[in-house]
C-alpha cells in the first residue's frame, strides 16, 4: 500500500511538472485586431510584425490604424500607429510606451490612397504599407 502511494505521487509529480515545462515554453499568442477603433469598423488589411500586428481598419470614409502585441508579451515598449492620406505631408500618429496596443489613429479618407503602419519595439520590427479605396 505504501509503495502504490509514492506511485501515485510520483505520477501526480510528474503530470504537475510536465504542465509546468508546456506551459513555460508555450509560444506567445498571435496578435487579434481588438476592436478599439469602434463598433463598424472592420479589418481591411493587416501588417504582420515579429511581435504583433498592426491592422487597417474602415468605417464610412474614415480609416483607423492600431498595433497590437501578442498576447504573452504584457511588458511595457515602444510601440507606434501611423496614417495618413498619401497626399498629406504628416502622419497622424501614436507612439508611446504601451503594454497592448498603440493607437487608434483616424483620417478620413473617403476613395483616397493613405499610407499606413506601425511598429513594436525599435524600428527592427516595423511594417508600413499602402492602401487604396
């Protein structure tokens, strides 16, 4: 009876430790547009980055930019949204120390091309891109 208890503890053990190791080398969370822009906005490019995803957003005329981090990476770091309408001189932008996302940032832009992007961290992780619409 005895040696069947250390069994059952050793196997209680190692389930435990092996949870413990899974869940230490667990990769973070991609990255999901988390709706700050406002209700009808919705997704209509995305940039991917190392860390996170810096996604384009729409809602009649008005064009919104965020970047979020994957979730896991709770840390506090530099993180950016620009856009602008591509005929403008300068971005409107966020770039702030964040722990989950930079922005929203806005420009209305009905039928117009507007430049957009974001980065996490310093500039090794960034992405910018284009949009026409």
């Amino acid at each position: 009876m005895n040696v069947k208890r250390k069994l059952v503890s050793a196997g209680a053990l190692a389930a435990v430790t092996a949870a413990t190791v899974g869940a230490m080398a667990a990769p973070a969370q991609a990255a999901a547009y988390n709706g700050v822009c406002g209700s009808g906005y919705r997704v209509i490019d995305k940039l991917e980055l190392l860390r996170g995803t810096v996604y384009l957003t729409y809602n009649g005329g008005w064009n919104c930019v965020v970047t979020v981090a994957d979730s896991g990476a709770h840390d506090s770091k530099p993180m950016a949204a620009f856009l602008k309408r591509s005929s403008d001189s300068e971005f409107v932008r966020d770039d702030d120390y964040y722990r989950y996302y930079a922005g929203p940032v806005y420009r209305y832009a009905p039928s117009q091309c507007i430049d957009w992007g974001g980065r996490i961290g310093l500039d090794s992780d960034s992405a910018w891109g284009d949009h026409c619409g």
